[in-house]
C-alpha cells in the first residue's frame, strides 16, 4: 500500500459509527412509539457481525476482497469478522466520499426490511440456512430430541447438525421455537469458530 492511501481499517472505523448513526435515524423513523432501551435493543440485533456478514455476502462483497495468501487459503471470503469489517469500510468510504445522506441512502436500502417493529424476531433458521450453503454447500438438519411436559406446557429440545456435525441443541414451547433456538445457538458457534 503507498503512503497517503487510506487503510481499509480507517475506512471499517468510520464505517461503524456512520451505520450506528444511519441505523438509529432509521428506527427513530420506522419505530416512533417505541422506547429507547427497544430501539438499543434493535439496533443490537442488527448492527452485529452476523448481520454485517450476511449483508457482505448480499451485495457480493465477499468475491471482491483482495487478501493475502494464508487468509485467501484459510476461507477468509468466509469469515464473519472479515466480512463484517469489509462492509463497515465501504459505508465508511461512501460516507468519505459523498457525506452522511448517500451513506444513510445505501443504509436504508440495504437495512430497511431488517426492521420489522419491537416484537420482530430474527429469523435465526434462515439466516442459518442461508450460511450454510454458502460455507458448507448443505442445509442444516433439524431433529426433534424430545416433547416433554403436559401439553398447554409443553417443552421441545430440538438439535442440529450440518454436513454430519452437530453445532447446537435449542429448547422451546414449540418444535419452531426450538428449531429457531438451534439455529441461534450454531451460528453462535460457527462465529466462535470463524474468529
């Protein structure tokens, strides 16, 4: 890199406070009722490397990272922080470029159905199924371990696996919410191993 040219660090720097910003002008818009600790939690829950990671992989951005050897070797395309940071640094060098109302345009397009009120939840199954494919070339297999309990108080215990490898056991009132469960705790556990 030749002196005076901007480091993509800077750039992910930046990146971060601009989405911060974008993403709480956005919920104050969509989410006028809705209180400030629901508005953090909101954010939270989108303004997260998953997330990022996911919206990396949406716009292609995974394919246009140039990386050294041992990182292109050891599936840096695919890492969550790497992803996540790639696209920190291209809000930040859209915002660098032509200031806060085409970085908050770009936002708003990309984050815009990823708010969904203060009783949205995430959809930790497709968010799954979707990485799966991509990293693993499969899809996540659900099975139900046990229902237990009466039946207005049921509890299901559901565990998961992919490519022969099971990655999470979730529990819940139903079989989707303990499905849904699964789901979160494997991708946690595929960060964890992508860091």
């Amino acid at each position: 890199m030749a002196a005076g040219e901007p480091h993509y660090e800077r750039l992910e720097f930046l990146g971060d406070a601009v989405l911060d910003l974008a993403i709480a002008d956005l919920l104050m818009r969509r989410l006028p009722h809705a209180k400030e600790g629901t508005l953090s939690k909101e954010r939270a829950s989108i303004v997260n490397g998953r997330t990022l990671a996911l919206k990396a992989l949406e716009i292609g951005l995974g394919g246009k990272l140039r990386l050294g050897k041992g990182e292109e070797k050891n599936g840096g395309r695919d890492k969550i922080s790497i992803l996540a940071a790639s696209f920190e640094a291209v809000i930040g060098a859209i915002y660098s470029d032509g200031g806060l109302k085409p970085a908050q345009r770009v936002v708003e397009a990309l984050f815009v159905t990823d708010i969904g009120g203060p009783t949205a939840e995430r959809d930790y199954k497709t968010e799954l199924q979707e990485l799966s494919y991509r990293r693993f070339r499969t899809q996540p297999i659900y099975e139900l371990l046990a229902a237990r309990g009466p039946d207005h108080a049921k509890r299901f215990t559901t565990r998961i696996s992919i490519a022969g490898r099971e990655l999470g056991i979730g529990e819940g009132a139903s079989k989707k919410q303990s499905e849904q469960a699964a789901a979160q705790a494997a991708l946690n556990q595929i960060e964890l191993e992508r860091q």
